[in-house]
C-alpha cells in the first residue's frame, strides 16, 4: 500500500549556506567589532609621549633635547647623575629631556619635535638655539631657549627665525663683537648667514655665502684659518651622509675656497662624515662631530689629525655618553644625531646638549605596514571559509575573457591581445576549478566541522587583534609625566629573601625599563643574597644585605639614595611602567604625602582593617599600602626611626606585619593635611599567588592581625578615622 505524499508542512526543510553576503557582512562585521574592542582595550590606556605632552608627532619622530655636564668633553654624564635640586614640581634630581615639542608652541600648537641644538654662552646666560617644526606647515623654524643656572632650567624664547622654507641645524658664533647664525637652508638652494640685530630674539640676512645647498655646515676658527664644513648634496653621486666638503678663508665674511681633495669623503650611508653638531677643541686638538646613519642613530666624534689647504685626515676616538639600555623607554633610546658641547665661563666645567628621539627611523610606517599586512592575511582567511563552508563560491565567468574584436589593419596587436586573454582564460579557468574543489569540503552542520570553523574563527581572531595592536597600539613606549615642564627620577625599593628569587628576577627585569627608574635597591632579609650578574637591570641594581630578618628593613634610612622619591614596591607584585609613571607624577604634585595603588580603611568600634572593596563602598580610604607606594625618604624613613616610633616597631616585630600600617599612622600623626593619596593602576598582578610564597597566604587571619595592629597603633599615634573620598583629583586616575 502506497503512502500518501506529505503535506507541505511536514516536508523535510533543506538548509541551505548562508549567501555569499550575508556570510561576509557577518564575519568582517564580527571582526570589526574586535578590533575596535582591542584598540580601546589593549592600546595604551594613557597616550604616550608625544601625546601625553600634547605634541603633535609626525613621521620624523618626536626628538627632544637633553643636557650633559662634565669635567671634559669626554667625561659628560646626564644632569640627572649630577642630583641638582628644583623645588618646582618636587624635581629631585632633575632629569632629562631638558627641551621637548610641548615646551614649544606655534599659532597655538605645540612643535612636532625639537633636535639639532646649538648652544651661545654669553655672561652667566647660556643659550640654546635649534630647530622647530611646525605641526601645521611642517616647515623647521629655529627657537631658542635660555637658562641662567647652568642648564638646570631652560626659559623658552619662542621661534626667533622664520623663513619660507625649511630651516634647520641653527650654528650660532661671535665674530668681531657680532653674533651671526648660519641655519641650514638647502630648501632654498643656497647657504645664508644671518647676523643678529637683539639677540637672540631678532635677526637680519647679511649674506649668502654659498650658493649650494650645503647641510649641516660649521665653522671653526683653527690655528688662525677660518674652516667651513659642510656637505654638499648637489654633487653629482653625492650621499648625504658619506661626504664631507671642505671650504677655508681668512674672515667668516670672505670668499671661501675650496679644499683640494673635495669632496673629502663619498662612502655608503653607514659612515659618518656628514656633521653632527659643532666640532670643539680640547687639549690644543681639534675634533669633529660626525652622525651615523641618513636619519643619525648614533654620534661619533673624530681627532682631526692634519687639517691644510690640501690635506685632511681625522680617526674616529671613544667618545661613550650613558648608553641607553632602557630602549624606546628612554627618551633617546632608539636613536641621537646631534651634539654641541662648550665650557663654561667659569672653566670647572663642560656643558654638552644632545637630541634624542625614543621612536626608531619610519616606525609608524613599518607598524602600518606589518598591521595592514595582518589584516590582508585575514581577509583571504576570512574567503577561503567561505570557500570551504560553501558560503562563498568563486567562479569567474569564462565571458569576461573574450576578445573584443579588431580592425584589419591591426592585427599584430589583435594576436597579441588574443594570446593575453587565452592566458587570462586558462588562468581563470584553473581558479574556478580550484574554487570547485574547495567549496563545500567542511559541513557545518556537522559537529566536526563546527570545531574546523572554531579554530579558524580563533586564528581570525588572533590575526585581527595582532594587526589592530601594530596600527593603534603605539610602539611599546611607557614615559613619563612632566610637572612644570621637567621630569625627575625615584629610586625603586624591594624588600626581599632567598625563597623568592625567581620573583626578584622578574621583578627586576621589567621594573628597571621604567622611565623613571634611577635605581633599584634590593633589601636582602634572609638567606643567600643573589650575586650580581644574576639579576638581568637596564639601571645601576644595589643590594643591601641585612643582619636581621624584619620588615622594619623596608624604611631603614639609607645615605646612598641618590633620589628624593622611593617607589616602595613589593617584589611579588607586577603592573605597567606607566602606572607607576602616573603615580610618580601624583607623588611629585604632593610630595609629603604617600602615593600608591592599594587603598585601606580603618574604621567602626572597635577598629577593623578593611579591604579596597569595602573602603569602595564607604566612599573612602585612610590608609595606602607601602607595599607599593612612593614617598619622601628623607621624610618617611626619618619618621619610622624617631623614638617615637620604637614602640610601633617592636609591635611590627612581635606580629612581623604591619609595618605599611605603622607608616600610614606615623604620616597621619604628623600633618593636619591629607596625608595619602590614591592612584588606580591598568593592571596589577600579584606574583604570590602563584609561588604560595607570602605572609597573607590566609587572608582571614591576615586581616585579624592587621586589625590587631590598627588598634594598638591607635593608642600610641591617635585614631585614624579621617576619610578621604575616591575620584576626588579630577584626573579620573583615583576612580
């Protein structure tokens, strides 16, 4: 007996792929959405220098200008080894970039870098002049800046040159009681000399002394000739930065005439005979400046030898300025390629400046390069599922091949195009037969094909983020915060022992890269301390070995320190430089106060040691944790050691806890003012729930002694009630 067809209804229903649109609007849709998630996420949160400054960066980099001091030429250090002391902005040491773009501003924006500086010493005022771009022509224009306490201090000036083309490289000497600059102005075509009618802020063309578009050109007065340097790039198979080009004279003023042997040197781009700053002479001897690399990574300095009418001939000498080890963290980490030095009037010292630039040659191009790469990978990715789920079918039509037809007269080429398209058609022909083969070959209706499909979906999604971290993720570097226009260092304190080593390793590794890190000083408490190539640092590393094993090690008072800020830190704890960046910028605006990211409260009847949940909900805190937190260690530590502190001490000692919450009292007792201050970091991690290594291993009980100590220390240092509210500085970083 024959059954009855089925009703429409009960039909079995064929699933069908979804089309070729409707599966690439989705995708592409999905990973959209991903990507936009993960620049918001996983880009820095805090904009990085040049944006932290409000600079505006162009493809040439952020330079910016440091200063050195020394006792000769060859023995400079950075202004911050020197520990000079500036109350403005609790600047102790000063440290450098001494100049950035943000201190230089045109119609209202600020430079997008400053480099190529010059330094004039006139009286006790030194001046530096050097090359500005503006953000909105992107034209160099020349600044100048003057500081009257030997380089501590730069006073900006503002643009003091201005032209219709680009000028740079700003030489600046005192010739017959006149003060003459002589910039680059290759744009032009020429070489011009400006002579100054109120210095430095005013300045009239005199002459042109050349017409070649010569760069970065000195001039040195030298056993009674006067000698032009210079490169010539107008030459025919001149390379800018492997020639040099000698012109001599009797007066600045007169006409020059050229070295026999010109051009002195034509090599490949990796010497460095194009000039990278003033020569100077030292000793009776002359030595020149010289760049390496087109964009300069590196400076080299050259004894010159023999230098006559016909015969040059320098050798390169050391010449070694505090390697940055600390990367793109440094402000000139990636690359310097100019440098000036003078002595001062007072003849004891050197006074160097160099540009610096913490962004390698084309970054940004190459992150866009590498990003876009990325997201090509994921679209073929994203066609080739397609392909395979049977989304997506790709078949060209054979009809787009044809030939279109010819006149008589034109055969030759009508063969020609015929050849062309039967190529294109076979061409075609086997990427249809390629896409025939590949369509369909997973089921997603099945769960083994469900499982393909996730996998790809991951790799998509893996490959999107990796391409969005190269185009919106910056690159990598963390810096500082200035105040006032001038950055500072701190030291970073951790107080440690033999059983967490593997952690000190870490700790040390990551934290030494900080900006703003001068040194690390480890607190050796207990077993065998580390030896010293054993912990990998970018910065000098100490380690103070102790004789007793107590938490009161943490604040013992240390001559060595060469900072007026300590970062107290726990070795067990990791979180970005840039936090700790932005908590030693709170700490320098309230430098009698204690700065740190783990907020307390200590609060009812009797009273009880809270956590930062609680204190969230209560709408405060009055108490930081020192296990990480900056403050004044002259202040801070001067304080725990006082004989008013003994009897907290030997508490910490009975209870080996509560040495932060000592701390906290000892502030709070001291200052009728708020005495702690709260900064949320990005991220934080604490290392010891993973090693089990720590003494709150028991939270409970952890805080049971803790309350224990907040009430004894109540007797002692009075109640610690005061509240201080959360989101309060308007910088949202307390929310």
């Amino acid at each position: 007996m024959s059954s009855s067809p089925r009703p429409a209804t009960q039909r079995r229903r064929v699933h069908s792929p979804p089309s070729a649109v409707a599966y690439l609007s989705a995708v592409i849709t999905l990973l959209v959405l991903i990507a936009a998630a993960f620049s918001r996420v996983f880009a820095p949160r805090f904009p990085h220098r040049p944006a932290t400054s409000g600079c505006r960066p162009d493809g040439e980099g952020s330079w910016s200008i440091g200063v050195y001091l020394g006792d000769s030429p060859f023995s400079l250090k950075p202004i911050e080894h020197w520990g000079i002391s500036d109350d403005r902005g609790a600047a102790w040491p000063v440290a450098n970039p001494a100049v950035t773009c943000a201190d230089v501003s045109e119609a209202g924006f600020p430079s997008s870098f400053v480099a190529n500086p010059f330094l004039f010493l006139q009286g006790d005022a030194i001046y530096m002049f050097f090359e500005t771009k503006n953000p909105i022509t992107s034209q160099g224009d020349i600044a100048a800046a003057v500081s009257k306490d030997a380089g501590v201090t730069w006073q900006q000036l503002g643009v003091v040159l201005d032209e219709e083309w680009h000028l740079s490289y700003p030489y600046v000497f005192r010739y017959n009681n006149k003060i003459y600059m002589m910039p680059e102005s290759s744009k032009k075509g020429d070489l011009r000399l400006y002579c100054a009618l109120d210095f430095p802020l005013k300045w009239k063309l005199e002459k042109v002394l050349m017409e070649k578009p010569l760069v970065d050109s000195v001039i040195i007065n030298f056993r009674g000739s006067y000698w032009l340097l210079g490169s010539d790039i107008s030459s025919y198979g001149a390379k800018q930065n492997g020639e040099l080009n000698i012109w001599y004279s009797n007066s600045p003023l007169a006409p020059w005439n050229p070295h026999r042997h010109n051009p002195i040197r034509n090599m490949d781009s990796r010497s460095s005979f194009r000039n990278g700053g003033r020569p100077f002479i030292y000793d009776g001897n002359l030595y020149r400046v010289g760049k390496q690399g087109i964009s300069g990574h590196s400076i080299k300095v050259f004894k010159v030898e023999i230098l006559t009418a016909n015969e040059y001939r320098e050798v390169e000498v050391p010449f070694v300025i505090d390697k940055p080890l600390k990367e793109q963290n440094a402000w000139n980490g990636a690359r310097s390629h100019h440098f000036d030095v003078q002595q001062l009037q007072s003849g004891q010292l050197w006074i160097g400046v160099m540009d610096g630039d913490r962004v390698p040659s084309r970054d940004s191009v190459h992150r866009l390069t590498v990003g876009y790469m990325f997201y090509g990978v994921t679209l073929l990715l994203v066609l080739i599922l397609g392909g395979l789920t049977g989304a997506v079918k790709c078949m060209l039509p054979l009809r787009w091949c044809l030939p279109q037809t010819e006149k008589h007269g034109d055969l030759f080429h009508a063969e020609q195009k015929f050849f062309l398209h039967y190529k294109l058609r076979s061409l075609v022909s086997s990427l249809n037969k390629f896409g025939f083969l590949l369509g369909g070959r997973i089921n997603y209706r099945t769960w083994k094909g469900q499982v393909y499909i996730a996998v790809v979906i991951l790799i998509l999604i893996f490959l999107t983020c990796v391409g969005t971290h190269y185009i919106y993720g910056g690159n990598g570097a963390e810096e500082p915060y200035p105040i006032k226009g001038k950055y500072s260092q701190f030291t970073l304190l951790t107080m440690t022992y033999d059983a967490r080593l593997w952690n000190l390793k870490m700790f040390v590794d990551h934290y030494s890269k900080c900006a703003s890190v001068r040194e690390i000083l480890v607190v050796w408490n207990k077993g065998q301390p580390p030896v010293q190539n054993e912990l990998k640092s970018s910065v000098p590393i100490r380690v103070r070995i102790e004789t007793k094993n107590t938490l009161n090690n943490r604040f013992k008072i240390d001559e060595e320190i060469k900072t007026r800020a300590v970062m107290e830190l726990d070795d067990d704890i990791m979180m970005a430089c840039d936090d700790l960046e932005r908590g030693f910028k709170v700490w320098r605006e309230h430098p009698d106060r204690i700065v740190g990211y783990y907020p307390r409260l200590a609060d009812t009847a009797p009273l009880k040691y809270r956590n930062e949940r609680y204190a969230r909900r209560q709408g405060g805190y009055n108490m930081i944790l020192t296990g990480a937190a900056f403050m004044d260690h002259n202040l801070a530590f001067k304080r725990y050691w006082s004989n008013k502190a003994e009897v907290g001490r030997n508490i910490v000692d009975s209870f080996f806890n509560c040495e932060d919450i000592l701390l906290n009292f000892l502030f709070m007792n001291g200052s009728s003012t708020s005495t702690v201050e709260y900064v949320k970091p990005a991220w934080a991690i604490d290392m010891s729930k993973f090693s089990g290594v720590a003494i709150s291993r028991n939270t409970q009980a952890h805080y049971h002694v803790r309350s224990k100590c907040v009430a004894k220390f109540s007797e002692f240092y009075g109640n610690l009630t005061a509240k201080r509210f959360f989101s309060s500085r308007g910088d949202d970083w307390d929310v």
